[in-house]
C-alpha cells in the first residue's frame, strides 16, 4: 500500500480551557451530526506544532500559550504522513477566521469528560479526534 497523492501531514488539537471544557466543532455537513475537534493539513513550510497552532486559531478563533505534544501516527497504513496530536491550554479567544469551506463550523465548549464519553460512542467524524481526546485526558489525569 502506497500514499495516495492527496495525503498530506495534518495535526488536530484538544483545546482546554480553565473550567476543563475543549473546543468541539460541528458542521451542517456532517451527516450524522457527528463533531470534530480543530486541525487540518498542514501548508507549505509548516511544522506540526505551526500547523496546529494556524487551524486552532482559524477554526475556533482561539490561540494558546502553552503545548504539549500527544503523539504523532500514521494516517494510513504504508503511510509516509503523519497526523500529530496536541493539547494546548492557556486559552485566549478571538473570533472565528473560517474560510468557505468551513464558514458553516460551530464552536462550541464541552466538558472534557463529555468529549470523552462521544468519543467513545462513535460521535466523532474523524479518528484523530478520539485519540487526542483520549490522550489528552490519560496525561491530565497522570499528572503529566
């Protein structure tokens, strides 16, 4: 199994506030109503943590001052790209910097366990998603 032209590296972020809650997107186009947490492919010239830190603030209009790596994995097997995973806190809100594709997301705020808890039930849209949630809680409730 080879890459398929149109994968490409991407990152996906827990964003957690002070009360504990994580940004969750949700779209008109998901056909389930299922939800997702910000990321995406990363540009031309970006690193992982770059790219994590553009889709945070474009797709939830939030920015962080503190990152912690999660992990990076395959997005395929036989895959040379790599989704990278991060949580990010101390939280600063601004407004939402959506292009066409995405002028349909709505933010909204969950508590942690909450997101857990769908991500579990198969609520989410995207595997990466889950993951980060489920990793991120792991290292919170560890001390890390």
């Amino acid at each position: 199994m080879t890459d398929s032209p149109n994968l490409q590296n991407a990152s996906v972020v827990v964003a957690l506030d002070e009360g504990g809650r994580v940004a969750v997107l949700s779209s008109r186009d998901a056909r389930h109503g299922e939800v997702f947490l910000p990321g995406g492919r990363q540009d031309p010239g970006e690193d992982a943590e770059q790219c994590a830190r553009r889709e945070l603030r474009e797709e939830a209009g939030v920015t962080a001052t503190k990152w912690r790596h999660l992990g990076a994995y395959a997005i395929t097997l036989g895959s040379e790209a790599r989704i990278c995973l991060y949580l990010a806190e101390g939280l600063t809100l601004g407004p939402q910097e959506l292009n066409d594709t995405e002028k349909d997301f709505k933010l909204t705020w969950w508590p942690l366990a909450d997101a857990v808890t769908a991500a579990a039930e198969g609520r989410f849209l995207l595997p990466a998603g889950p993951l980060a949630l489920l990793l991120a809680d792991r290292l919170l409730r560890t001390g890390g």
